[in-house]
C-alpha cells in the first residue's frame, strides 16, 4: 500500500497566532513545528480533509487569506517519521542544546554544552522557534549565577525559560502559566529534566502570585500582555533586576522600548529575528 501524509502549512503574524494555535487544538492536531514565520502540522494519508476543513475554519474568520495557507501530499513517505525527521537540536550560544526525545541521544555535548528535552506538542516554547531562541540567547549570555538566583517565569508554556535557567546555576524559579495543557506539559518537561524541586509551579497570572524580590524575570508572551503588566513586573523585580522580553513584532519594538522607559526600565539589549525581537532590561535603582 502507498502511504502518503499531508502538510499542512499556516504563515502567521501577531493577530492571527492565537487563531492558529486554538483552531489547530480544537480539530485535535497538538504535533505542530514553528519555524520562519509559519506553522507546520502533518497528518497521515486520507485526512485531507481535516486540512481543507482546517484552511475553511481559518479564512472564515476574515483574517487570513489563501496564500497564507498551503496544503501539499507526498507520496511514499511515513508520515510520522517525515514529521519527526524535521525537528533538529537546537543549540543556543554554544550553552544549551534543545532537543525532541528521539534524538536524545545524538546531540552533541562533547563541550560541556547543556541538553534540554522537549517534544514539540500543544504547549508553546519548543525551542524551534524565533522568539525561544532569541530570549534563550539573552538568557544564556547575562544571566550571572553568582547573583542571578532567583527567576519568575511570566507565562511558561512548556517551562524551557525555567529549566535553562536552572541548567545555567539559578537556584530557584517561580513559573507560572494559565493555559491548562501547559501546566500538565511544563510538569513533565521539569520532571524528565530534572529540575522539578527547584521550580514552584503556579496556575495564576502574575498579579495572583505573593512572590517578589526576583533577581530575574522571563517573559515570552505577546505585547498586548507585557505592557499592562509592566507596573507589576517592576513591582516583583529587585532594583536592578534584570528584565527579558520577547513575542514582540519587530514593528512593535520602538513602542515597547517607550513602554520600558515610562515604566523605569533601562534597555540593555534588542535582538531581532525573522519578524520577532527580544528585549534585556534593567530596573532601574533610583526613580
């Protein structure tokens, strides 16, 4: 018998991300690749029609449009093994090592390089895509384990910030996260890394939690949310804290850097990628 699988291919942007993300969910896909710009998901042969229905859900809602979406059948391939075959080892500043399960073992840690394993699935933060990588990036090059001792992780999704943070000498993390598949994800992920006992897990937002006085805050999440929550976010840094931002839009970065200074922040540090940037920022001690 020939088998065959499908691809199904999504570009996004900032409004249309969440429509991706829940349409996918809620049609029962949770094996999905973020990478340039654009979302993957592969589905065995005969359920083409789960695509189309897919691609119809989302030009319905009037905010996407046909050539953000592509659906193409190849032959003679297991669709599975094909999908598994595209996840790579991610490797961050020559410090960590993201990896998928199955490729546990063929990363190379030759040089003292970290591993994470996570599996791409329903929660956000696999390390394959932009916006992981850039905040991992920052993290890995400022964080000082010496003083660096004590992080909140705003909206953890699989609980990466988390675990490379622990890997890389802090001692304890305060993670929280509303979603409630990734609550269940970040708890394994934190598990098979081994770093569980050092993190405290929270279902609440970040004005729900007691915790302050962080060395360290991690936030990939999307403007709409960092911005209101910038009064908070200073309130629950140590003067002088060190701040890390990312899921912002190029095109949004000159108006979160106001945001930053309104709020008494001093940017240290924009990197961009792809369409996404990321932001190191200081509280500042005297105001």
């Amino acid at each position: 018998m020939v088998k065959s699988y499908i691809e199904l291919e999504i570009a996004f942007n900032e409004s249309t991300y969440d429509l991706i993300y829940n349409t996918l969910y809620l049609n029962g896909l949770n094996s999905i690749l973020e990478e340039n710009g654009a979302v993957k998901v592969y589905l065995p042969e005969g359920e083409a029609s789960l695509a189309e229905k897919i691609k119809t859900e989302l030009l319905e809602s009037g905010m996407m449009n046909e050539k953000d979406i592509s659906i193409e059948e190849y032959a003679n391939h297991d669709w599975n093994k094909e999908w598994e075959k595209t996840i790579e080892p991610v490797y961050i500043a020559d410090k960590l090592v993201i990896c998928p399960s199955w490729k546990r073992n063929v990363i190379d840690t030759t040089k003292g390089i970290i591993p994470i394993e996570i599996d791409p699935k329903m929660s956000f933060g696999t390390g394959h895509n932009e916006t992981t990588q850039l905040i991992l990036d920052q993290i890995c090059r400022y964080i000082t384990p010496l003083t660096d001792r004590y992080m909140l992780d705003f909206g953890s999704g699989t609980g990466i910030l988390a675990i490379a943070a622990v890997k890389l000498g802090v001692e304890r993390v305060v993670a929280i996260e509303i979603d409630d598949d990734s609550i269940e994800n970040a708890k394994e992920y934190f598990e098979i890394n081994g770093i569980n006992k050092q993190v405290t897990l929270y279902q609440m937002d970040i004005n729900q939690i007691i915790e302050s006085g962080f060395d360290v805050i991690a936030a990939n999440i999307t403007s709409n949310v960092i911005i209101p929550n910038l009064p908070v976010i200073y309130s629950k840094l140590k003067p002088g804290g060190k701040l890390f931002l990312t899921g912002i839009l190029k095109d949004e970065a000159e108006d979160l850097i106001n945001h930053l200074t309104r709020n008494n922040f001093t940017m240290r540090e924009l990197k961009q990628q792809a369409e996404w940037s990321a932001f190191y920022a200081i509280k500042l001690i005297n105001v």
